[in-house]
C-alpha cells in the first residue's frame, strides 16, 4: 500500500525553485478541481524536464535526448481532490489510481517518483480528478486527454565518431561483434541506410579471410528499445581460429550501393582497422560453440569445423509460420488473423533464458526448449511469408515495404536464433514460398533484382555468422531454372560461412526441378525433399545417386511429407488424430526411410487436418510420442555406425527394387546396419566377405542398448540367416552386424598418461594431452579427445598426443576414446583439469562523463583513493573496467549507494553507456566499495574469470550550478 502523503500542490512562480506544500484545511471535504495539465518528470532526481513541464498535446518523447529514460508522469491539478485516475492505452496500456499527490502516473513513494521507461510507440493518456479516494465518488472536475508519442535515436545529422568496438566472447566459433559508430540514419530516412549505405568488414588472421558485410541496427539496442533510428553499424564473425584477427572496415554511399557496389568511399568511417584476440572455445555438450561450424564438405552429410562431428537432423518442419509471434516488434496478420502467443510452452522457459522488453519472448524460447530437451536439433520456419499462407512474417517495417527493414524486430529473431543455436538447433531458414517466390508478391518477380539482392544481404548479414544453418531458396518452388542458379550463386558469392543452399519443391515436380541444378550447373549443395510419407526411401536414394553421379554429392534430407492434411500426425489421444495414417507408418517409410538410404535426415511436417497445423500450431507435444522416435533414430547411427562411411546396400538383403520391405545400409565387410520394418528375419549376403560378425538388435520405439537375439554372430562367406529379434518379433527391428575377428573381438585399451588428475594451467592454457593406446586381436584405429564429452581433436596414428591450445578459464574433464579396425571403442578414465584465471589484474579507469574520456590522476583508479568533485573539470563521473576477451563484467558497489550493473559489451562502465557514450553518475559523499567480477558469458554467467575489490571515498558534493545556492537545490537522491 502506499504511504499517506501531502497533497501538495507545485507552484512554477518561486524563483529559487522550492516547491511549496499546500495543506487543505477542509478535512474529509471534496473541493471541486480540474486536472490542469501534466508534466514529464525525471525520475532520477525527481524533478520536472525542462520543455515538457507541461506535456504539449502531441508531444513525441525522444528517449535517445532526453536526460533520462527512468520517467513518470504527473497530474497537476486547480484544487484539493479525492484521487486522480489515469488509464493509458497505444504502445502500452494501463491504469492507476493515485489517492495523495504528487498524482503520479507510475506511482511514488512521497514525491521519490517511480521509474518507468516507455515501449516506443504512440499513446493516448487521460487523467481523471475524483471527489473519493481510489477514483470513488463523483468526478471532481474536468479530465485532460493527452496524444503523444515515444521515440529512441539521434536527431538527424548527429553522426557518430567513427569509433569501432568490439564485443561479446573473444572465443573460437563465438559471435565476435564489430560495432561502428557511423552515420546517423533512420529505418524510415533518406539516405536509406539498407540500400545506399554499404559497410563490409574484411577479417583475417592471415591464412583465413572473411568478408563480411555489416547493416543498420539503430541505436544498437532496438531489440530493446524498438529504435528505428540511430548511429550503430554492425557486423559478425564467428572466428574458425584462435590467435590474432584483423579488421579493416569499408563503408561506402551510393545510390543502391548495398546491391551494386560502387558508390564514394564515407569518412571518417571508411578504411578503420583493428585487431583483437581469440583464445579457445570453452563451451561443451550440444553447443554448437563447442563443435564450431557446420559446413558443406563434398558429402552427403554435413560436418562440424570444429571437432569434426558428422551431423544428422530431426525435428520439426512446422509450423511454418514459427516466427508470427505477437511478442515480436511489427509483426501481424496482414489478412487480419491472429498471431501466435507460443503460451502452451511459456512454461518450458528457464531462469537465465533471454527474454525482451521486460519479459517478452518465454513462450518461443521455451517451445525451443521443448525440442531441444526431447533431443530435436533442427527447427524450421519462413522469413518471408506476405501475400503467403500465413501473411504474418516479415523483416521489412510493413509487409510491402520491401527496401526498408525492422531493426528491433530482425533483434529479436536474432535473440531466438542465438538461443537455439545454444540449445543444439540447426536452423532452416526458408526465405520464402511459392505464394510469393514470382508474380505480385514476388520479389523482383522472381529474378534477383535491387528487392532479392537486399532481402539476401540482410539475412547474411544479421544471421549468417550463427554456425549451424541452411539457407533454403524457396518452399514449393515454381521458379525458372534461370532464376534458381541466380539465388543460388548469390548466397554462393556473399555468404562468407558458405552455408548448405538447398531447394524445396511440390510433391512430383523433383525431376523438373532438380535436374538442371545437378553438378556444376549451380551452387547448390543439397535437396529439401518433399514427397509422400511412403516414398521417401526411394526419393532420398535416387537424389543422392544423381548428384553423385553428376559430381557434386548433395545433402538430401525429407522436410516435408505428404498427405498434405496429415504429414506427421500428432500422438494418439490428441485432437486432430484421426488413424487413417500412424505414427508407427511413418516411423517406418519416412524416418528410417531417409536414414537407411544415406539421408541428411527428417523434419516433420503438420498437416492441415491435425489440430496442431503446419499454420495454427503453438504446442510441440501434440507430437510427444514422435519425438521418441525420432530421438531415438539419430541416436542408432551417431551412437553405433560410422555412418558418413556407408551407403545403400539393399540388395544385400534382396531388396533389388529398393522397396520399403526392408533396407539394409552398409560399410561392406566392416558393419552392416538391417531395418525390418516388420520384423521377423532376413539373410545378409556376406558373398566374398571374411570374417566373424557380432549380431545385435536395435528397438526403434523404445530406443536403449543393442541387444542380443537368437543369433549372437555369424561368419562371412555367403548367405547368412540374422535370427530373430530378442522380443516382440512381429515389430520394427533394426540390426547391428559388425566384423569382430575370430572368436569375438576384443575393444582396444587406452589410458591418458597426460595431464594429471588435477593439474593447474593458467589461460589461456596450453594443455598436452597424451594417450597410450593398443588393441589385442587387432589394430587401433584412431583415437579421439574429449573435453566434457565432446569431440576437440582427433589422432589416426600413434604417438596418441596433441596439444590444445588456448584453453579459457574453467574446469574440464578430459577423456580419450580408442577405437580398432573392427570398430569396436573403448573409453579412458576421466582426468579432470583447471585452467585459472590469468594472473595479471585488470584495473579501472574513473571516465568523465561529459568528455567520455579518463579523468586526470585516477587512470587507472587505485584502492583507497580520493575523489574531491569540486576539485575535478566534471562532477558527472562513471567508472570503466579496462578487460578484454570477456563475456561480461559485474559492478557490485556499497556505501553510500549501493547497486549492481552488469555489462555484456564494451567499454564496460559501472554506470552503463550507449556505444562509449558514457552514463553520467554523481556520487553521493561518503566511502565506497566497489567488487568488479569478470566472467566468460554474457549476464555474469559462465566461468568466474577474475575478481577485484577496492575502495574509494567521495570527499565533498559537487559544486552548485546556475547562481543557485546548495541550500534550496533539490536534495540528491
């Protein structure tokens, strides 16, 4: 409840600016008054701001000029009132009832007003004077309506400096930021920044070059801030290696400069260069930071950079629509349909997840979670669906502004990406669909023109340097070949990462569609496959042997399988299941369909008639069950084959006609995968084959360890009978036979002779891992090292011993695991490792905030210092941590004042900043102490880096400004 307080009524005729408290002395009367006016006040110091005091009708509220953005508003009023009731509607909307003045809009605490930071956008507001408390009684007097409207950036012509920094986590394969404080633009302005404005960043380490291009981002916080206009450019490398990088910026101007080329060079910010460091990747598990960055290597699968991982995906094609997410800036349904709250999975959101604009966002970074904890790694969505079938995603301001684009909105599907990414998610971008891939929604018709070259410039540039991905040119293509070689090549010649480009066709048009893109006929490296659930086998077969055949094997996986109405139907029980097609079916023809001819894997499409729809669906576990299977599937072949190494193998099983009776996937001579999809036995030909193989037994619907049936091994030679499955014999089977020498093979042996269970390294650590490795009845193969289980290096021959290099801060857990020539692996014992934080501390720098430059005498500032404020050129301070190669720097501070901050991008300043446009802080007199924590995430997460406390005391208050003596200033705060 709020405390009783004066009702105090501000006189704007003192000259020395005391506020005087008028006292009514009619107790428990109602005195008739209007709501005069209101007034924007500074919550910071309480006071009104100068221009708005009172708010004019139409006001626009510039949050980037403004003193502050922690505000309020109030009421002022003719007379002694019960209560003030205000109710705001536009961008945000609300109500308060305030019973004692000052009648503040956000509410106070006896005239401490309480913060409040508006979304950008317009607003109507009406204050409303009671006789009663709590807006009860009868209206007091006349009521105030005001229009205005929220804004955050530059006024225009207010260029930046030039200056380039560089943020986020200095690591291999993480997202190094390069922020240029260029010239002023706006989403809406001309010049127009997307089409003549033109940054690139050339980035190297000398053997490896990217060129990169940046864009637009406004006030370089849109996604917060909802900015439409400002000085930050950005660009993004995700770095291949550790040690020093380069930079170089090229910003240029020109009409359509950013399509073409061409243009004037622009100074100050043409021509910049840098460098920066990067140590090694810390991350483990799913990460994809911890696998680097998957890429198309001449196979039919795709592989990590980093450890070397082959990839496989599974999970969800649907709902195409993902991103028509009401929490998103700008986005609705330009036909007039809903959007999606994604609030079945708000739930599945965990503390420390990103969200937006206080809280917005839980319910799609949960659905993610959902997938990712069901052991999904890919989702699918469309960024461009207008004139399409869900009308509803777009990056554009409006949907038919197709050369102008949101920045707060392209923020926030960044957040998302960043997030799966994190959580082990491939994302499939499909940039658009045939309802709008030609004709009027088309862009450019269909060619790549100024709209097409643009809308692929800018998903490069925001998007390109997350690390598992593909660029899919169009769902349902009906594009002519002409025109899909171009769309093809432009990904080819200006995605620097060179993703998987990959094309989506109408069931029975891939002939059409695919044949004169085979080979070097185009950039394209692989095929989105649409076809009937039950014709996925011999599809993935024929494509993967085309391309092969024409010399540039593509990654051919099913994202989508008919009937049109059901694909992938929900479990059992749930509405919208109808039976005409099951789960068990498609398990079956689609799922190992794909995987057992070599497929790069399976989304799953939701049919129109299944409740949970390819357009309406915001609830993943309508396909719960299907999430087993699938998980289940991936895990046979990452878990036990080499499957990068074999291939289609049918008719050793008899199946000629390569028919969903049964399929058979093979290393010949090596390990032989069966899938009897009915299950009962079959023969494997093991003609011209030498050699005992170990027969084991794989349950697809329940996943778990290879089993044993009635036939433990076989041996080469001929025509060999596999047994019977070790229960439930009449279901789906899959069979494991590997060679293992005579009488059984036996797995290899190794041991890690360094490091030592709890040896110490500094980082960034150089850390020499050596195994002894050998195999009884056979030969070892390779060996592989492991940090948390995953894959950092592999050794094909001994000596067994490598050095990583570049280790972060952290503990790790180190592991080898040897495998022999009959594929059989053993893993070693755990030694577990600390690497510690660097030893050299970091100091701190006391900055000038109106100058943003250090303050004479305290660079750096040192313990026990004192800062006199009448003695220094500004009494507006803050307080910089001088540290790199850090995800995120923590102020704690007490005394006085007390508070924490935390900031993810440098320059790291206590009391925050706008791209090196330092926040101003007066301290308040008194001793301090301040603990500065350096840490290897972004939100003090991660590792605990470095830690420093010091004290310092403010001597004496800032001088008085303006002929005011310090007796009537307005008390700080």
């Amino acid at each position: 409840m709020r405390p009783t307080k004066c009702p105090t009524k501000y006189s704007n005729k003192c000259p020395t600016l005391i506020r005087l408290c008028l006292i009514s002395a009619v107790a428990g009367a109602a005195i008739a008054a209007d709501v005069t006016s209101l007034t924007l006040i500074n919550a910071v110091t309480d006071q009104p701001i100068a221009g708005y005091d009172p708010i004019p009708a139409g006001a626009t509220l510039n949050l980037a000029t403004l003193p502050t953005t922690q505000l309020n508003m109030r009421a002022n009023v003719n007379g002694a009132v019960g209560s003030v009731r205000f109710v705001w509607s536009g961008a945000e909307s609300g109500a308060q009832n305030e019973t004692s003045a000052p009648y503040a809009m956000k509410s106070d605490s006896s005239g401490n007003y309480y913060p409040w930071t508006p979304a950008i956008g317009n607003y109507s507001l009406t204050a409303t004077p009671y006789t009663g408390a709590g807006a009860t009684g009868s209206v007091a007097g006349a009521a105030i309506t005001r229009a205005f409207t929220v804004t955050s950036g530059s006024s225009s012509g207010q260029d930046g400096n030039g200056n380039v920094t560089i943020s986020g986590e200095l690591k291999r394969w993480h997202n190094v930021v390069l922020t240029l404080a260029g010239p002023w633009a706006s989403e809406s302005g001309t010049p127009n920044p997307f089409t003549d404005r033109r940054m690139d960043v050339t980035f190297s380490n000398g053997a490896l070059t990217y060129v990169v291009p940046g864009y637009f981002a406004a006030d370089g916080n849109a996604g917060e801030s909802s900015a439409t206009s400002g000085t930050t450019w950005r660009a993004h490398l995700s770095p291949d290696t550790t040690g020093t990088w380069t930079y170089t910026v090229s910003f240029r101007s020109g009409t359509d400069v950013a399509m073409n080329g061409g243009g004037a060079t622009l100074a100050p910010y043409h021509g910049k260069t840098g460098s920066f460091t990067i140590i090694e990747s810390d991350k483990t598990g799913v990460d994809f930071r911890a696998k680097g960055r998957l890429a198309y290597v001449g196979a039919r699968y795709l592989r990590h950079r980093g450890n070397n991982e082959w990839f496989v995906k599974v999970g969800a094609d649907s709902p195409e629509n993902l991103l028509g997410y009401s929490d998103f800036d700008g986005t609705s349904d330009h036909d007039g349909g809903s959007l999606k709250s994604w609030s079945p999975h708000v739930g599945d959101w965990q503390s420390g997840d990103p969200t937006w604009k206080g809280g917005k966002g839980k319910g799609l970074i949960g659905a993610l979670n959902y997938l990712a904890n069901e052991g999904q790694n890919v989702v699918s969505f469309l960024t461009y669906n207008a004139g399409g079938d869900g009308k509803d995603v777009w990056p554009f301001t409006g949907h038919t502004d197709r050369l102008r684009y949101d920045c707060s909105k392209l923020d926030q599907w960044n957040a998302v990406f960043t997030h799966a990414q994190r959580r082990g998610l491939y994302l499939h971008f499909k940039t658009q669909e045939t309802e709008n891939d030609n004709g009027t929604w088309g862009l450019d018709g269909g060619d790549v023109g100024r709209e097409r070259k643009l809308y692929y410039r800018e998903l490069i540039a925001r998007f390109s340097h997350h690390l598992a991905l593909n660029w899919n040119l169009g769902e349902e293509t009906t594009q002519t070949t002409a025109q899909q070689q171009a769309m093809a090549q432009f990904f080819a010649a200006n995605d620097p990462y060179r993703h998987n480009v990959v094309l989506h066709t109408y069931p029975g048009q891939q002939e059409q569609m695919y044949r004169p893109l085979l080979g070097s006929a185009s950039a394209l490296t692989g095929a989105s496959i649409q076809i009937n659930w039950d014709a996925v086998h011999g599809e993935t077969l024929q494509w993967i042997n085309e391309s092969t055949a024409a010399g540039k094997v593509w990654v051919v996986a099913n994202d989508e399988q008919g009937s049109a109405n059901i694909g992938i139907p929900p479990d059992a029980g749930w509405p919208g299941y109808s039976g005409a097609i099951t789960q068990d079916q498609v398990r079956k023809a689609t799922l190992w369909g794909n995987l057992m001819a070599g497929g790069a894997g399976v989304e799953s499409y939701f049919g129109y008639q299944t409740g949970e729809t390819d357009l309406s669906a915001q609830n993943f576990r309508s396909r719960d069950r299907w999430w087993d299977y699938c998980r289940y599937a991936r895990a046979f072949f990452v878990q036990h084959l080499p499957f990068s190494e074999m291939v289609s193998r049918n008719n050793l099983v008899g199946n000629t006609a390569n028919s969903n009776a049964l399929y058979c996937f093979a290393k010949t001579g090596s390990v032989y995968a069966v899938y009897l999809p009915s299950g009962g036995t079959t023969n494997l030909d093991l003609s011209g084959v030498s050699g005992t193989f170990a027969v084991r037994w794989y349950d697809p619907r329940n996943g778990g360890s290879l089993q044993t049936g009635s036939v433990a091994s076989i041996t080469g030679g001929g025509q060999r009978s596999l047994g019977n499955a070790p229960n439930n014999s009449t279901q789906d089977w899959a069979v494991h036979i590997t060679v293992s020498g005579g009488g059984g093979n036996v797995a290899p042996s190794v041991a890690l002779t360094s490091p030592t269970a709890g040896q110490q390294f500094t980082a960034p650590g150089a850390i020499r891992i050596i195994a002894n490795a050998s195999d009884s009845d056979g030969a070892v193969s390779r060996v592989e090292f492991l940090a948390g289980g995953s894959l950092i290096a592999t050794d094909n021959s001994a000596p067994y011993d490598w050095t990583w290099n570049n280790v972060a801060a952290g503990t790790y857990s180190i592991t080898a695991r040897a495998y022999d020539n009959a594929g059989a692996s053993t893993t070693s014992a755990p030694v577990t490792v600390t690497v510690g934080a660097v030893s050299v501390p970091f100091t701190l720098t006391l900055i000038n905030a109106d100058s943003d430059q250090p303050m004479p005498g305290f660079d750096p500032l040192n313990s026990g210092a004192t800062i006199a404020l009448s003695s220094l050129p500004s009494p507006r301070l803050n307080l910089r941590a001088n540290v790199s190669g850090v995800g995120s720097v923590k102020f704690t501070w007490s005394g006085p004042e007390n508070g924490t901050a935390t900031e993810n991008v440098a320059p790291y300043a206590m009391k925050g900043d706008t791209n090196g446009n330092f926040n101003a802080w007066i301290p308040t007199p008194g001793t301090y102490t301040l603990t500065v924590t350096t840490h290897s995430a972004s939100g003090a997460g991660g590792t605990l880096l470095q830690s420093r406390t010091l004290t310092f005391t403010v001597s004496d208050p800032a001088p008085a400004t303006g002929g005011i003596s310090a007796s009537v200033m307005p008390p700080v705060k």
